[in-house]
C-alpha cells in the first residue's frame, strides 16, 4: 500500500459524518428509481456501512448486491443478508470479472478521488458493466448557488476532486458511455424534484449512463 492510499483511508475514515448523513436513504431511493427494471446485479461503490443497500434491498428484495469500499471496518458491518459480497478496494483496478453487473451506483464518491484516478475509475466501471448496464453516480455540485454566494467549495478533507456537469459529461462520452442524462440530487431536490432548469439550486446531481 502506497503512502498516498493511505492518506486516502484515513481521509475517508475520518469523515464520520457519512455513516449517519440523513441524506443517503433518499439518495438511494432515487438510484433505485432509475434502476432498470431487469437490472439484478448491483455495485454499489462506497457503499459505507450498506445503509444505502438496505434500501435498495428492500424496495427491491430480487437484487444481488457487492459492496465496495476503502475503508474495511465499515464493509465488516455489512448486512449479510442485504450484501451478497464485498470488496476491500481502490477503483482504479477493481478485482472482479468483467460484464459482471447489470449497474453501478455510487453516492457522492467520485469526489473523492484524486483528478488522476477520474478516467481509470470510470473505465472500471466501464469494463465492469454488462452491454446496456447503467452507471448511475452523484457528486457535489461545484457551481452550487449557496455556495458560490457563501464562498465554500466542494473541495476540502476527503473531497480530493469536483466535477463540473459538463466535464463529467465529457469523460464519461470518452470511456465510452452513452445516454448520459443530468438530474437534480441533494435536499433541493426533495422540494424541487430532479427537473428544476437551474441546476446551481442543487447542491448535489445525479449522472447516469448507459454502456451501450
């Protein structure tokens, strides 16, 4: 392990405030809207403790879910009968078979790589998916309104990277994904919905994109 993973885990493990924030049950809830409905093998990539899983779980109880995460001490309180399996992992390389899910969520997570990792991550996620698999994430907004006019930004502790809806766009189109949709996330959206036309009201937004 490099001293740079390192840093990384610790980062991560110090942000207690993930495994509690009352937001993640509603985030998921929304992957699960977007799920296809033949979709059955799920990544769930910074899965955390699985609180998001459980939900997906039990709106949808046919699902076979992996967790991954960086951080060990939070996949070894995975609920077992929510997780199928799971995975102590960094996503640059990712020790599954290829075509292996029918989708890959991830919440609020790729900020949390550093820019150099971006593409290699997506391109797993790429290899990972089956033909017509869905990559559903959300991230930060960095033109978020109330941050812009408070002064705050995206970036800071674990949050290592941000990611303008346009340049994400991009790179997703250059792995190869197609279909890519741009929705509303984060607590704007349980007022507004996930169509508001001003995407700087939400502090969050959701990217999916299809392997097809």
């Amino acid at each position: 392990m490099t001293a740079t993973e390192a840093d990384i885990i610790d980062l991560n493990r110090a942000q207690t405030i993930s495994e509690t924030d009352t937001f993640t049950e509603r985030r998921y809830r929304q992957f699960t809207r977007h799920l296809p409905k033949t979709a059955r093998d799920i990544l769930d990539v910074g899965c955390n403790t699985g609180r998001g899983g459980a939900v997906m779980k039990a709106l949808r109880p046919s699902l076979t879910i992996t967790g991954l995460d960086c951080v060990p001490e939070r996949l070894s309180v995975l609920d077992r009968s929510v997780y199928a399996s799971s995975v102590c992992s960094f996503t640059e390389s990712i020790q599954l078979p290829s075509d292996s899910f029918d989708a890959v969520v991830s919440g609020e997570f790729i900020e949390h790589l550093p820019p150099n990792s971006v593409f290699q991550t997506l391109s797993e996620f790429f290899r990972l998916l089956r033909l017509k698999g869905v990559l559903m994430l959300t991230t930060p907004n960095p033109v978020y309104l109330k941050n812009m006019l408070q002064g705050g930004s995206v970036l800071g502790g674990p949050h290592l990277s941000q990611h303008r809806i346009r340049s994400l766009r991009r790179r997703l189109e250059d792995v190869g994904f197609s279909q890519i949709r741009i929705r509303g996330s984060g607590r704007a959206s349980s007022l507004l919905g996930e169509h508001f036309p001003i995407m700087a009201v939400y502090g969050s937004y959701l990217a999916l994109a299809r392997k097809w």
